[in-house]
C-alpha cells in the first residue's frame, strides 16, 4: 500500500511481538489481544508476549524434568525451574482495562513506538540512549520510566504533539529498582539501569542472546540426550555461580566414572 499525503501511518507489529510489519493507516488496525491501536498494542502485549514465552520454557523444562534419572540432572533442572518460575512471578503483571482506559485518556495526540535508539554499558549501569528532538524542554514529569527487575517501559507526553513509548522486557539480567534513573539531556533521553552485579552483558534482553545463539547453530532435537547436553549448556552460560558448581559437579564425576567403565557419560 503507498502511503497516501496528509494522512498519517503506522507499523503493524508482527507475530510474537517483533519490530517492523506493514504499514496500514492510524486507526485502522487494532490488537486482537487487547483491542488498543498498534502504539497502544506494544506495551501491554509486549510484556503478555514475554510472559508466555517463559511459561513455555517452563513447561519444556518440567518435561525434561519429568523424564530425567539422574541425580545431579534432576537437580539441575529444579534449580532452572525454580529460576524460571521466580522470572515469571517477577513480571510486571498487565494493567486493568479500567486503568489504561484512563491511561489513554490523559494522552493528548497519537502514541509512537520507539525503535531506534543506542546502548552502552559501565561496569555499574546499563545506558540506553533514546534521540527526541527537543525533549529537552518539556516539563521534567512528561518523561517517565518504570523499573522492575527485570524490565523498564519509557513515557515521553506531549513532545510536538505525540507521545513516545519504548518498552524492554526481560532484560538479560537482574537490575537495581531503586539504582535505576532517567536523565534528560538536549534532544535526547538517557535511562540508566544499575545492574545488580558488576559483569558484562552481552546485549540487552534474552530474547536478542536465544536469537544470536539460533544464528550461530541450529540444535539438532532429534536426539534426546542431545537437547539435553544442550540445555545444559544453556544452563551454565546464563547461570549463577551455585548453578555453574552444580553442574561442573555433575561434569566431573560423569568423566570419572566413564573413564572407571562403570556407566556410559550421560551428562
């Protein structure tokens, strides 16, 4: 469709929540999960998407859970589920219809998504830099964000007659509610994560690291113990230090006991 002059489009999101889409004229389409507009669809269904995606790791990891012998295994697999479980319970739960009736209401203008923006880390905060021309000036409490441990969602109001919206959920790592800030500075916004441990990240979310790991080799799930060995390997890069002992554990009394010829290594 060619956009046609003096009428205003927007991006359609595309299955599972990705960036980009066709572009059909504001007003014309609306979410089947929540009814809103396409910029009113990001935030609530965004955060909708990113809880059921870890409700289906869940639910693969009681499986495997389920057909698992093996001690060590076993433990391992409980210390993901439990993991798994805490990430969900720590994701922001969806906003009443009656409240984001009323949030719309407040909003004067039409609502944009922000998709562009850039990110640096220090040793102690994450910094993603979003570029508004003339944000600058508007009133300190027109620029909003919300913390949780594991995402932010950005509010610009009323900057030139639009309002702008980014939202990140599942952020790869833990980071600090109370340490996390906003600054503005001319023409841009500057949110600033504090993590929670001093590491390096890799990139901002899970989704975009399970996506790089997918590019770079494609698993083979045909074989059983394969899907296994690669969980485990998940498993240990995203780990914390007790997961990572538990599994090198498990590593290292496989390797003794294949190399006695008592059992076959199955770890």
């Amino acid at each position: 469709m060619r956009p046609r002059r003096g009428r205003r489009y927007t991006s359609v999101p595309l299955r599972g929540g990705g960036a980009g889409g066709r572009k059909v004229p504001e007003g014309l389409w609306s979410c089947r999960r929540c009814s809103g507009s396409a910029a009113q669809h990001c935030a609530a269904c965004d955060m909708a998407a990113a809880r059921e995606e870890l409700q289906k790791d869940l639910e693969e990891v009681k499986e495997l859970l389920a057909k698992a012998t093996r001690k060590r295994l076993r433990d391992v697999l409980m210390m993901e589920k439990h993991k798994l479980e805490l990430e969900i319970k720590n994701q922001p739960l969806p906003k009443p219809k009656d409240v984001i009736e009323e949030e719309k209401s407040s909003l004067g203008g039409y609502t944009v998504k922000i998709n562009n923006y850039g990110w640096d880390q220090s040793d102690k905060f994450i910094k993603i830099y979003v570029s508004l021309n003339g944000v600058q000036k508007l009133p300190a409490e027109n620029v909003q964000v919300n913390f949780t441990e594991r995402s932010f969602d950005l509010l610009v109001k009323n900057l030139n007659g639009k309002n702008y919206t980014m939202t990140f959920n599942n952020l790869l790592k833990p980071i600090s509610v109370e340490g996390s800030s906003r600054k503005i500075k001319t023409d841009t916004v500057l949110v600033m994560c504090k993590k929670k441990r001093e590491e390096k990240w890799e990139c901002l979310t899970q989704v975009e690291k399970e996506s790089k790991e997918k590019e770079k080799a494609a698993y083979d799930t045909s074989d059983p113990s394969e899907g296994l060995m690669n969980l485990l390997k998940k498993m240990y890069a995203e780990g914390d230090d007790e997961m990572k002992r538990t599994i090198n554990k498990a590593w290292v009394e496989s390797r003794e006991k294949q190399s006695k010829g008592d059992i076959p290594m199955d770890i």
